[in-house]
C-alpha cells in the first residue's frame, strides 16, 4: 500500500529518528524531494485517464493532445483537450511532429543545439541519451530517468522519483560519471535539462551538451526505444503498487536488460557484451 501523505509528514517531522531523511527515502523507495512537501492526492479519475494516456503515447508517440483527447472520449472518458493538455505536461510527454521551432527557452535557462547528425557513433561512451518517462503505480505514479550509452544501448544509470524536480535526474548523472563519462550528452530541451545545475554538471565533467529538436522525441530515439521495451516488458506485465516495489522490480529488469536480454541490432549480444567489449 502507499503511505498516504499525512504519514510521510509525520516521518519527515519525527527529529528524533536515528535515520537520515536520505535513509529515510531510500527505505521508502522514493527520492528523498519528495519527503519535504504534501502535493494534493490524484484522483481516481486523474490517475486513470493519466495511465491510458500513457499508454496510447508510448504505442503512438506521434498522437498530439487533439488525437489522445479523441481515444480517450472514445473509451467513455470525461475530458477536454485543455485536461489532456495539463495531464501531458505534468507527465512530461508532447506529441512527435515535424513543425517549425516557434518555442521560446524558458527565461535564463540556456537551449543547445542537436549535435548528433551526420555523426557515425562507432564505440562506447562517445554519446550517452538522457530522458524522463512516466511509470505508472496502482493508485499513482513516478518518473524514471535512464541513461543510455547509444552505441552499446547499455543503460549507464537510472533513477526513480515521485516529483518532475531536478534532484533525481542530478543523482542519475552523478552515478554515470561515477563509471565513465560520454563526449556527448544529448537530451530534449526539458527544464530539467536545462536547468542550471544539470548544464554545470555536464560543462564542469568537460562533456559536451546536445539538445533535440522541440517536439523531436525521436532524435533522442535509443533512449524511446529503452521506454517502450521497459514498459511492454515490465511494467504494463507487473501493476507495480509501491514506489519501494517499483524501484526494486525496474531495478531487477534493467539489469536483465543490460546483461541477459540480447539485442538483433547488436548481433544478438547484449548491451553489456557490447559496451565493455566481452
């Protein structure tokens, strides 16, 4: 069962415990954000409409807010384009189209261009993809960030957490350049990606910085692939109830996918065949 709100903030607010919130949070399974704030509780209603939408996405990532709005009335679901549009941005999603760049940066916050094309990736560690997807729980929700070695399709590091802040992804990256660190670090142009402490952590380890196109999920293509594999896999197959049985069982797959499940692109090896020359 998830512990309800109230129960965590009786957690957070016990000053006498022997654990640390960062223990505190790892015993949860969650990131250690989301102990210092009471978001509202989701419907019933959200939580459902929210896990159709995701799976409409993930089988037909080009479906915008107009087409996902259409299925999900087609299904008996309550809903205007403007809902679906909130609930695409608070799981972090947009349709995939073709459609000239008219955004404009969030202010302060620097955009990087695609530095991927025409580029010929012939070994390990010479780009890594970094994303966010929505994993969905019984009564709820987490995001995974994952990052992929697009050579080898090795996941390098993964993270889970109950909020969208940038902690989490942070944490991935500080992992990954604990074992090796890409020449080329490429992303959507997502706050989290071009927040100000993710663009230092990458610029101070001397890796360089590429972002996607807006509304180009598919230039960062290994790492949509590792979403649909993960979820058709794993997660639709499991009904994860927990954010602990969550962390423990995505775990238990990536490294499966990692180290057993083989790959026709690769040949038939696995990633980590591939990635550390076995």
């Amino acid at each position: 069962m998830i512990l309800r709100r109230d129960e965590l903030v009786r957690l957070v607010e016990w000053q006498e415990s022997e654990f640390s919130i960062k223990t505190q949070a790892e015993l949860l399974g969650l990131n250690r954000t989301g102990l210092y704030y009471q978001p509202v509780e989701p419907s019933v209603e959200e939580v459902a409409v929210k896990h159709r939408i995701d799976e409409f996405y993930t089988q037909s990532p080009f479906y915008g807010s107009r087409r996902l709005t259409a299925c999900l009335r087609r299904e008996g679901y309550v809903v205007n384009r403007k809902q679906v549009q909130r609930h695409m941005r608070e799981m972090g999603i947009e349709g995939i189209a073709p459609k000239p760049n008219l955004s404009v940066a969030t202010q302060g916050h620097r955009v990087f261009p695609y530095l991927l094309k025409g580029l010929e990736i012939k070994q390990p560690n010479l780009v890594w993809g970094i994303d966010i997807t929505y994993i969905r729980l019984l009564g709820g929700w987490l995001y995974l960030v994952a990052i992929i070695d697009w050579y080898s399709r090795y996941v390098v590091s993964w993270e889970l957490s109950d909020s969208l802040e940038v902690d989490f992804v942070i944490e991935a990256v500080k992992r990954a350049f604990s074992q090796a660190k890409p020449e080329i670090f490429n992303s959507d142009q997502g706050s989290q990606f071009t927040s100000q402490a993710y663009v230092c952590l990458l610029e101070g380890a001397g890796v360089r910085i590429s972002m996607d196109g807006k509304g180009r999920a598919f230039d960062n293509i290994f790492t949509e692939r590792l979403w649909r594999t993960v979820k058709y896999e794993d997660i639709y197959i499991k009904g994860y109830t927990t954010p602990r049985e969550t962390r423990v069982g995505v775990g238990s797959y990536l490294e499966f996918y990692n180290d057993k499940r083989v790959h026709q692109a690769l040949a038939y090896r696995t990633p980590a065949e591939v990635h550390f020359g076995n």
